[in-house]
C-alpha cells in the first residue's frame, strides 16, 4: 500500500478539444498539471482511516429485568395492536397458520421479561405450541417478542414449524447464541419448493444478537419473509429507533435471503452466507459495518446490495460465485467505504455502482477477478475515489465510468493495477470532472485501446502524461458549440 500511495504523487489537470471524430455532439477538455505532494499526502491520510462505522458497543443488549409473562393472543388484521402482523397477510402466513389451529389463529407472545426455550416451554405448557424435539424444542406457532420482553435462545436447537406458520416477530429483544435456528416440515423437509419457510421480522426499536450460530432454510420470496428482516412500521413513528442487529461468528446457509435490513443498524462481522437464494445481505437507509464475512453461491441477485440513505464500511470480505454483481451500489447516498474485499466469479459486474450522491464513496484495496461484466462499473456517481484496487480478467471494461446527469463532484482513479480486460482498461463517457494518475495496465493486448469513451481522442495524452511523466491529468469536460481546433500540448509538471 506505501508504494501505490506513494505513485499517487503525480498529478495533472489537462486543456485540450476533442478532434472531429462526431459531428453530432462536441466536447471540450481541460487539463492542468499540479504538484502531487498534497494530494499525495490527502490520500495517504484517507487510506490509513478503516475504522468501523457500527461497533458491538453500540448494539449490546441491556435485558430486561422482571418476570416474564405469556400470553396467547388472537390475530386479527384490522385491529389496534395488530400491526406487527398485518403486513404479512398477503404473504401466505394466515393461511398455514388456519390450516394447522383447530381455532381462530393465535400467536404465542411474549409480553415482559427475559425468558429462555425452556422457561418457555413450561409456561405454555402446550406441545402443540412448543415442545422439545431432537435435541431441542419445535415451535409450531408464531412468536411475537414485545417490546419489554427478551427471547433467549442460548447452547440449543430451535426448529420452528414449516406446517403450521411458526415465525419470529421481535419488538424486544432476541438473542440467539452458540444455538441452531432452522425450519422443519417432518419427513418432506425443505425440498418442496412450495413450501411455507418460518422467518424472522425484526421491526424499529428491536434488538437481534446472533452470535456463534446458524440459520438454516429460513424464508421465502414475499414481503417481509426472505429469511431475516427488519423494518419500521408506519405505526411506530420516527421516534422510534432503528432496529438493532449484530450477526457474529454464525452461518446463514438455504435461506431466500440471509439478512434483508431496512432502517437497521447492523454489524455483521466473520460470518458465512451460504447457498442464497435472492441476496445475501441486502441494505436500505441503514449505517452498517460488513467485515470478514464469507459469502459463496448467491444464485439470483447480487450479493450484497446497498441502496438509500445508507452509509458505512464493507470491508475485506471474500464474495465469490454471485448471480449478479458482488457488492450493488443503488441510488445510494451517504458515506461508503468499500474496501480490501476479495471478490471472484460474479455474474455481471464485480462491482456494480448504479447511482450515489451525498457523502463520499470509496473503493480502495479490492481485487477483482473473472467477473462476466466489467471490474467496476459505476453510472451517475456524484463522486467517487477509486485507488490502489487490483483487476483482471474482465470481458468488458476494467472499469467503466458513465455519466447522464449533472456531476457536482469530481472521480479519482489513482494507482489502480488493471490488467486482462477485453475491451479497453479504462473507459469514461459523460463524466464531468475525471482524474488519473498512477495506474497500471498488464496484459494488454497487440493494438489494444487501453482508455475508451471521452478518454479515447485524448488517450495518447494522457498516457505521455500519467505513465511517461509520472503525474496526475485531471480532466474537466464541457459541451461547446465551437468548431474543433487542433488539440492542446500540455506541458512537464513539476514534481513536488
């Protein structure tokens, strides 16, 4: 990392006009040469900051004191109180629900307190509701957490009921450690593709806490119950506070989706997803830290997606063998890091940025490798900082910048080692203010464009530029109505 930030040092601003290559549409390009040393020094300074965005500290758990009390509640749809389940009315969950009580549907609720499985068991005393099973308890009815109660599930097995609509709904608090949580249908277990598969739905003001344990063949492709999610009811109000998650030390393995947050503040640390469905982490208006997770085989999405108001770190995670991009960027705003993750095998893009604004975006230290699209791919990005990132083996483009709407920042792409791409290493369209330096290009092809887009009619400038002098070239391009005239010289720049 000291060598690339060093090679960050070279940095040059350009003026010069595109020749008459289109008639239809004609740019100017400005370029001027800068001293590198306080870039250099900005850059280093950046790089050497990775500290987490959300830490355990800030998710730990305060139990709740008290005895615990149960109840059995009916479950209405249209009744006050009755909003923690209404959304899941269209989901299928009601109808396996009638299909296995003898009455109208109720759940198990926890109303206050911290109460383990096997407290629980003997308060309901009902083995049609929860009994033990193997070598731990089988839940049969939907639990419902409230918001001054705790779940305790700690050194067991919980198997919630495929049959008979069992699922977790969390106001409170659920804690899950050095346990296993998975679905259960008898002798047809799991492999019926129609089947009901229990959830979990942690909804604002809740605390979740899994640690050293797995989820198993939980959700399905409906609202609210792909396999763990979180939301904020329109019955709770702002002044609620997101939902709390932290993922730790566990797997996540045949699940729709592993974890689908929405308004969460999550810390998903040295974890593995495997074998999913849908996506394996999928984020929406959320502060979240993603470190040292393992995620293999997403099979239709992407594997981890980050979207809205979302701000955080995913750092250096190993994602391989994904249905489309490895991490998806989407109409995101707000501060994100992205860095030193290790991604393969994607089945699109290994980085797919579609969209952000607002807050700085970071992609800094990934390797990137034998994606079916491009290395980075990145479109209407209102700023970003691409540095020191290692990619080959790309189809398509190592990295590839477009731009169709007004950029108010600018794009750096420093010290980046970009090597076997199909078609040209580097290509830029429409982007506004560009900045290059210190890259390296490996494995070029015989009469191989190494820049593409708006970079082309300029390419071998640039070139002279970066690689033979050593600086940065920082571009700024604007439409004119003016004829074309010969192209600019740009002179030596003066090292700093």
């Amino acid at each position: 990392m000291a060598r690339l930030t060093a090679s960050l040092g070279t940095l040059l601003v350009a003026l010069l006009l595109a020749p008459p290559l289109l008639a239809q549409t004609l740019y100017r390009h400005q370029i001027e040469a800068l001293p590198s040393q306080p870039q250099q020094q900005a850059l280093a300074e950046l790089l050497a900051s990775n500290s987490p965005s959300v830490t355990a500290t800030q998710l730990a758990l305060s139990l709740p004191a008290g005895r615990a009390r149960v109840s059995q509640p009916p479950l209405f749809s249209a009744q006050s109180g009755s909003w923690p389940f209404e959304p899941l009315v269209g989901s299928g969950l009601f109808k396996v629900i009638a299909a296995y009580q003898s009455q109208h549907p109720r759940a198990l609720q926890i109303d206050a307190g911290s109460i383990d499985l096997a407290q629980l068991e003997r308060a309901v005393a009902n083995p049609q509701i929860l009994r033990r099973h193997k070598d731990g308890y089988l839940l049969s009815y939907p639990l419902l957490i409230g918001p001054k109660a705790a779940l305790l599930i700690n050194d067991t097995q919980l198997y919630l009921n495929s049959r008979s609509g069992a699922a977790l709904i969390n106001q409170g608090q659920l804690q899950l450690q050095r346990s296993q949580l998975q679905s259960w249908s008898g002798s047809m277990d799991s492999d019926d593709p129609a089947l009901f598969r229990p959830f979990i739905l942690a909804w604002a003001g809740s605390s979740t806490w899994i640690e050293d344990s797995s989820l198993t063949r939980l959700g399905y492709n409906a609202h609210l119950t792909r396999g763990l999610s979180t939301r904020r009811s329109a019955s709770q109000g702002a002044g609620v506070a997101p939902a709390r998650l932290l993922i730790r030390h566990s797997r996540l393995r045949e699940m729709a989706s592993g974890a689908e947050l929405h308004d969460a503040l999550a810390l998903i640390d040295d974890s593995r997803f495997d074998d999913l469905q849908q996506y394996a982490i999928d984020l929406h208006d959320s502060r979240l830290s993603l470190r040292l997770n393992r995620i293999k085989h997403v099979r239709n999405q992407s594997a981890i997606r980050i979207a809205g108001a979302s701000s955080g770190d995913v750092t250096q995670n190993l994602i391989l063998a994904s249905g489309k991009a490895a991490i998806e960027v989407s109409a995101q705003s707000g501060e994100l890091s992205l860095r030193d993750n290790l991604i393969g095998n994607s089945g699109s893009h290994g980085i797919q940025l579609q969209g952000h604004s607002g807050g700085r975006l970071l992609l800094a230290g990934n390797l990137i490798a034998n994606s079916t699209g491009s290395g980075i791919d990145g479109e209407n990005l209102d700023a970003a900082l691409i540095v020191a990132n290692r990619i080959s083996a790309s189809p398509d483009y190592a990295i590839s910048l477009r731009g169709s709407q007004a950029q108010q920042g600018e794009i750096g792409l420093f010290d980046n080692q970009l090597a076997s791409s199909g078609k040209s290493m580097i290509r830029s369209e429409g982007v506004r203010q560009l900045q290059l330096g210190g890259n390296r290009f490996q494995g070029v092809a015989v009469n191989q464009a190494l820049l593409a887009g708006d970079l082309q009619a300029v390419q071998s400038l640039l070139l002279e530029t970066t690689l033979k002098q050593g600086c940065f070239a920082r571009l700024l391009l604007t439409s004119t109505d003016l004829p074309i005239i010969p192209q600019p010289q740009v002179s030596h720049c003066t090292q700093g």
